[in-house]
C-alpha cells in the first residue's frame, strides 16, 4: 500500500501535468473537433438545398381546361406542373389569382413560380423559362350577328377587341394597336371578354379552340356555339411555359430540375396519361 507521502506526490504531479497542458494544443484540438463536425454533417447534407423547399405555385382562375380551381386537379397543365415538380423532389402549395397579379407576385418574391405563361421581350426581363409545356394555335373569335372577316392584320382595322388583364397582346394585334387601328378593351378575366362579346360591345377576341370552347359554354351555355364564331385562318401560334423571377436565388436550379424532371416523366408516359385523362385524343402535349 503506497505511502501517505507517495500518494501526496502523485497527486501533485498529477496537478502539476493538467495544470501545465499548454492551451494551443486544447484549442487546436477543439478545432479540429469542430472541423470534423462539420465535414461529416456536410458530407450527408443535400446536394441540392432547393430541392427540399416547398415551392409556392400560382396560376390563373379562367383559363380551362389548362388551369382552373373548378377543374379536376386544376386542370391539364396544373396536374402536369405538379407531377412534374413532385418527380424534381419539391413539394408545392397552389393558390389561384387574376394573371397579373400572378405574375407581380413571381416576381416580387411572393410565389416561385407560375404557369402557364407565352414568352416575350417584356417578361424576359424578370423572368426565366422552363421548356415548353403547352402549345397553342390561336385564333380570332367574333360575335356571328356581326362577322368579323380576317385573311390579314389590316382587315380588322377599326375594330375593338377584349383581352383579359396579365394576357399577352398578340404580335399580329401590337403594331395595329400602337398606330391605333384597332383599339384594346381590356377586361377582367376571358369569361368577362366573352361576355362583351356576346352582348356586341366589342368586335372580337383572341384565343385558341379549347379555351374559347370552355368559356363559352360556361358562359353562354348551349347557345355558345349559336351566338360565337371562328375564324379558321389563325392570327399565331405559340408556346407557353413554367416562370421563375430571375430574382429568386434557386431560379436556375428549379428550371433545370423541372425540365429534367419533364422529359423524365414523358418518357415514361405520365405526362401524355395526365393530357388524355382530361383532354382524350383532341391534343398532345409538348414532347
């Protein structure tokens, strides 16, 4: 059994050694503690900090059957939009406002993005594009009790037309409207131009064959097709696509993974299961 006086010694040593461990070497171990830490929870965080974000989608009210709250799903392009960003990993909330304030909202950081949306030189700047996602033929649509005709721009010269607000003014109508050959009423939403329509107080609208026959039944019910006519000549032809503010740190990224994610899911068929679901065999989507 050692000592008492052992005891005291290896007592005092022990003191003595902690007492003078320098503190350079605690720190650096401290240090490299930490450093490890962090290689190791960043060795298993996400490659990609967007994907797990909730994305805040927004969409238009009256433009079925591509997107409306009253449809299934929010119509054709509004369950293919989701699909699409559920395959890229997001999850998403959807709320539906006016077109404009839609795109005011994308592109003041209030939603992320926005669909379905043409492209042009104005929202070039604010915003990017994805890949097409829907494809239109558009044509001029005219009250029959009083016909419009239309083989070129100058024939409808004199007329007034509707466009709905957030709309984008066709390139055919732009110069007509800037020399004032043909005047603009603009109205709330497609429902309210075909409305004004209906009752002569403006000469015609623009919008392709789906859109013009789900306003008019909704409405003018069953007479729509007795009171609207259509031009068979279109006045253009476009895509439209998903829109992200150029503003938005994960804007490159979002685009990327939902063009990605897009060609994906057409290659498997989702997308074309998702269009004839709601539209049958009447039109395909953009491959």
């Amino acid at each position: 059994m050692p000592s008492k006086q052992m005891q005291v010694e290896k007592l005092r040593f022990s003191q003595a050694t902690t007492t003078r461990l320098p503190t350079n070497k605690i720190r650096k171990g401290v240090a490299a503690a930490i450093a490890l830490a962090v290689l190791l929870l960043g060795g298993i965080a996400p490659l990609h900090p967007a994907q797990s974000e909730t994305l805040r989608l927004v969409t238009g009210t009256d433009y079925a059957p591509y997107t409306s709250p009253t449809l299934p799903k929010g119509g054709v392009i509004t369950e293919t939009v989701q699909a699409v960003l559920h395959e890229a990993g997001y999850d998403t909330t959807l709320h539906y406002y006016p077109w404009k304030r839609g795109f005011q909202r994308v592109v003041t950081g209030s939603s992320d993005v926005t669909f379905p949306y043409a492209k042009n030189d104005e929202r070039d700047k604010f915003v990017l594009f994805s890949r097409p996602i829907n494809n239109i033929t558009v044509h001029v649509f005219y009250n029959r009790g009083n016909p419009v005709s239309f083989t070129r721009p100058e024939d409808l010269s004199g007329l007034t037309y509707c466009e709905p607000l957030g709309y984008q003014t066709e390139p055919t109508l732009r110069a007509l409207i800037r020399t004032g050959d043909v005047f603009r009423a603009e109205a709330q939403t497609m429902d309210n131009c075909f409305q004004l329509l209906a009752q002569g107080h403006v000469d015609f609208v623009v919008t392709n064959d789906l859109v013009a026959g789900a306003t008019g039944r909704r409405v003018l019910g069953a007479h729509a097709s007795e009171t609207i006519g259509r031009i068979e000549k279109p006045i253009n032809e476009s895509r439209e696509y998903l829109i992200v503010s150029r503003k938005n740190p994960h804007a490159e990224e979002i685009i990327r993974r939902f063009n990605e994610s897009y060609r994906r899911l057409y290659e498997r068929g989702v997308i074309q299961a998702i269009w004839r679901r709601h539209l049958g065999d009447v039109i395909a989507p953009p491959s």
